[in-house]
C-alpha cells in the first residue's frame, strides 16, 4: 500500500496539471485560514476596490493581482532577446489592458518575432500565437491579501513552426491563471501559477516575484519556472529594474538568468508601459 501510494504521489509530481492543482489549492486554503481568522471584523459595506497599491504594472516574466481601473487602458510594449551560438532570436510583445470594471479587466497580446543569424541568412519574420482572454479580482479591499483569476486563450496567426518552449504553437491552448499578492512592509510580494491546456502536450508555468518601491526606481526580483508535461522543468532568477517617469508611465530592463540545463540562456528583456 505505501509503495503504492508513493508512486502516485510521484506521477502527480511529475503532471504539470497536478502542480497546478496543487499550487490552486493551497493558495484557497491560505485565503480561507485568513478570512475564518478575520471574519468577525469583516465589514460587509467596504468597496470592492483593488486590495494593495500598484508599484509596478507588471513583472517582466510573472504577473502581478492587480486589475486596471474601470475605463483605464493600458499598452505595453515589452522586447526580448535571446542569443544561443550564431542564433538570435527576438520578440516584440505588444498588450493592451482595458478595465471594464474595478475588478474586471480584459486583455489581448500579440508577439512578432525575428530569427536571425550571422552571414548569408535572411532573418525569418512573423506574429505568433495572439491571445485574449480577461482577469477577474476576486477579494475586496480589507481582505488580508489580493487574489485574482484569469482565463487566456492562445490562437495560432503565424506560419512559423512550433517550438518547444511554447511559442508558435499551432494548436488553441487554453490558459487559465491564479495571481496573490501581499504588502510586506515596504516590499510586495505575488505569486501566479498559469497551466497550458491544449490537444498535446500540456504545461503549466509559476512564478514567485518581489518588488520594492523606492522613489523613482523599483527593484523587482523573480524566481520562474517552466514545466511540459512529461519533460524537465526550466528555473530561471530574474532580476529587474523599473524607472516610472510618472504614475502612468515606466520602463523596465530585466535579465533572465537560466539555473539548470534546460533553461535558455543569454537572454534580456525591456518592457515600456502606459497608461491612458
């Protein structure tokens, strides 16, 4: 029996569905341990606004709980290049986020993508996988953390071949999402987990991120992973840097840093975004 029971806890382990799972239920039972522990003092009339500041619009891999405002749009334009021997690679993502309302948001992105090498070779152009999907902020503002839900879809425009990692998938791929976040003092913290569910193979990926508000500038760092089913994970530590030219506007300069064989290496990443 306890033979038995290892090796199903091992398959689960293995199943990036089951991580996802995994990951979901603990988050819930976090948030229900708090609202049991505070439920005496829970005033039932308090608006349903966002439930912590926003220092940052978004993490350069991971995301952060927050939803846009009702009627706010925001564009974000963030690039990506990765170098592997003669090959380099590049990504031009753009997003947009409109707030329909306080906690709902919808949202689309689109990347273009450029493959290239030294020489003779004429660099490969073309869109990748266009996604659309929305996000919903689930708890209110005395709530002791922020929880938000989404669902994405990814739909295949280009011509370019799959790729392992997930870009130009030539399936639909449905990608639903969990993001908590917390104040710590001076420091915020979020977590997300977003599983990858379509005809083959599936995934799930996780991010863990940090970020400390000081002044003009926020320091962010990420810890990201990455898990096909059936194959080994990628970890990757990702430090960043954002400068906010205002309360509507920042820029961003992060480094991706692969920590075991699988993961991409010599990448860098800048993200600008705004809002209207």
């Amino acid at each position: 029996m306890n033979t038995r029971n290892q090796n199903l806890k091992a398959r689960m382990l293995k199943n990036p569905l089951a991580i996802a799972a995994i990951c979901c239920l603990g988050l819930g039972t976090m948030n229900m341990a708090a609202q049991a522990q505070d439920m005496y003092d829970y005033d039932y009339d308090t608006p349903a606004e966002r439930q912590i500041d926003r220092p940052i619009q978004d993490f350069f891999i991971g995301r952060t709980v927050q939803t846009q405002d009702a009627g706010d749009l925001q564009l974000s334009v963030g690039a990506m290049h990765q170098r592997d021997g003669d090959l380099r690679f590049s990504e031009i993502r753009t997003r947009a986020e409109y707030g329909v309302s306080d906690r709902l948001q919808l949202q689309a992105e689109l990347p273009f993508q450029i493959n290239d090498r030294p020489g003779n070779f004429e660099a490969q152009t073309d869109v990748s996988n266009f996604q659309v999907g929305a996000t919903y902020s689930i708890l209110r503002g005395d709530d002791p953390i922020s929880l938000s839900a989404g669902m994405d879809v990814a739909i295949p425009v280009g011509d370019e071949a799959p790729m392992p990692d997930g870009r130009n998938d030539s399936r639909n791929v449905w990608k639903p999402s969990l993001m908590v976040g917390r104040d710590l003092g001076p420091t915020q913290a979020y977590g997300d987990v977003q599983a990858e569910i379509g005809e083959g193979s599936n995934a799930v990926n996780y991010n863990i991120g940090v970020v400390y508000p000081a002044g003009m500038l926020a320091p962010t760092m990420e810890l990201n992973a990455r898990a096909v089913e059936n194959g080994t994970p990628e970890f990757y530590a990702t430090p960043g840097l954002y400068y906010n030219f205002s309360e509507r506007a920042e820029l961003g300069l992060g480094v991706p840093i692969g920590l075991n064989d699988q993961s991409r290496q010599g990448q860098i990443m800048a993200k600008f975004n705004f809002q209207f």
